[in-house]
C-alpha cells in the first residue's frame, strides 16, 4: 500500500516538475540556436563587402554577392525565428 501511495506521489512530483523544467530548456535552445545562426550570418560580411567593393571590376563578384546574400538572409531569417520562437515559448 505504502509503495503504491509512493509511486503515485512520484508520478505527481514528476508530472508537476518535468513541464517546468523543460519549458526553460526549449527557450534555452531556441535561443542558442538563434544566436548560431545569426553569427553565421555575419561570419560572410567581409566577403559581401570584398564582393560590393569589386563589382566593377569583377564579372565574377556578381555571382559571389547573389550566393553570399541568400546564404546570409537564411542565416538571418532563421536565427530571428529562432528568437521569435523562444519568446512565443516563454510567454506561454
């Protein structure tokens, strides 16, 4: 009886504890990743700016500053998503 009585109130314990822990947990990473991937993002500036500075004199840059901007804005798009999904998170 008493084991009975002690696994219902570890069961409760847990059912009460694990939504409270994880909630922080998947803020915590949706931040993370977020962060990842904006510094992904700027890691390219110097070459966008390279691609920019020689775009008159390069046929190639043109080609360069296309493939480098796509890259960084799904860098950015995801990573203020990722935030945005990590305040939708926390607020709930």
């Amino acid at each position: 009886m008493k084991t009975e009585q002690a696994l219902a109130r570890g069961k409760q314990f847990l059912e009460h504890v694990i939504p409270a822990l994880i909630k922080p947990a998947r803020t915590l990473w949706h931040e993370v990743i977020g962060f990842m991937f904006i510094a992904l993002a700027l890691l390219p500036a110097r070459s966008v700016y390279v691609a920019i500075r020689d775009l008159d004199e390069d046929p190639k840059s043109l080609g360069r500053l296309v493939i480098v901007g796509v890259f960084v804005s799904v860098m950015l798009y995801f990573g203020i998503t990722s935030f945005r999904r990590a305040r939708k998170v926390s607020r709930s």
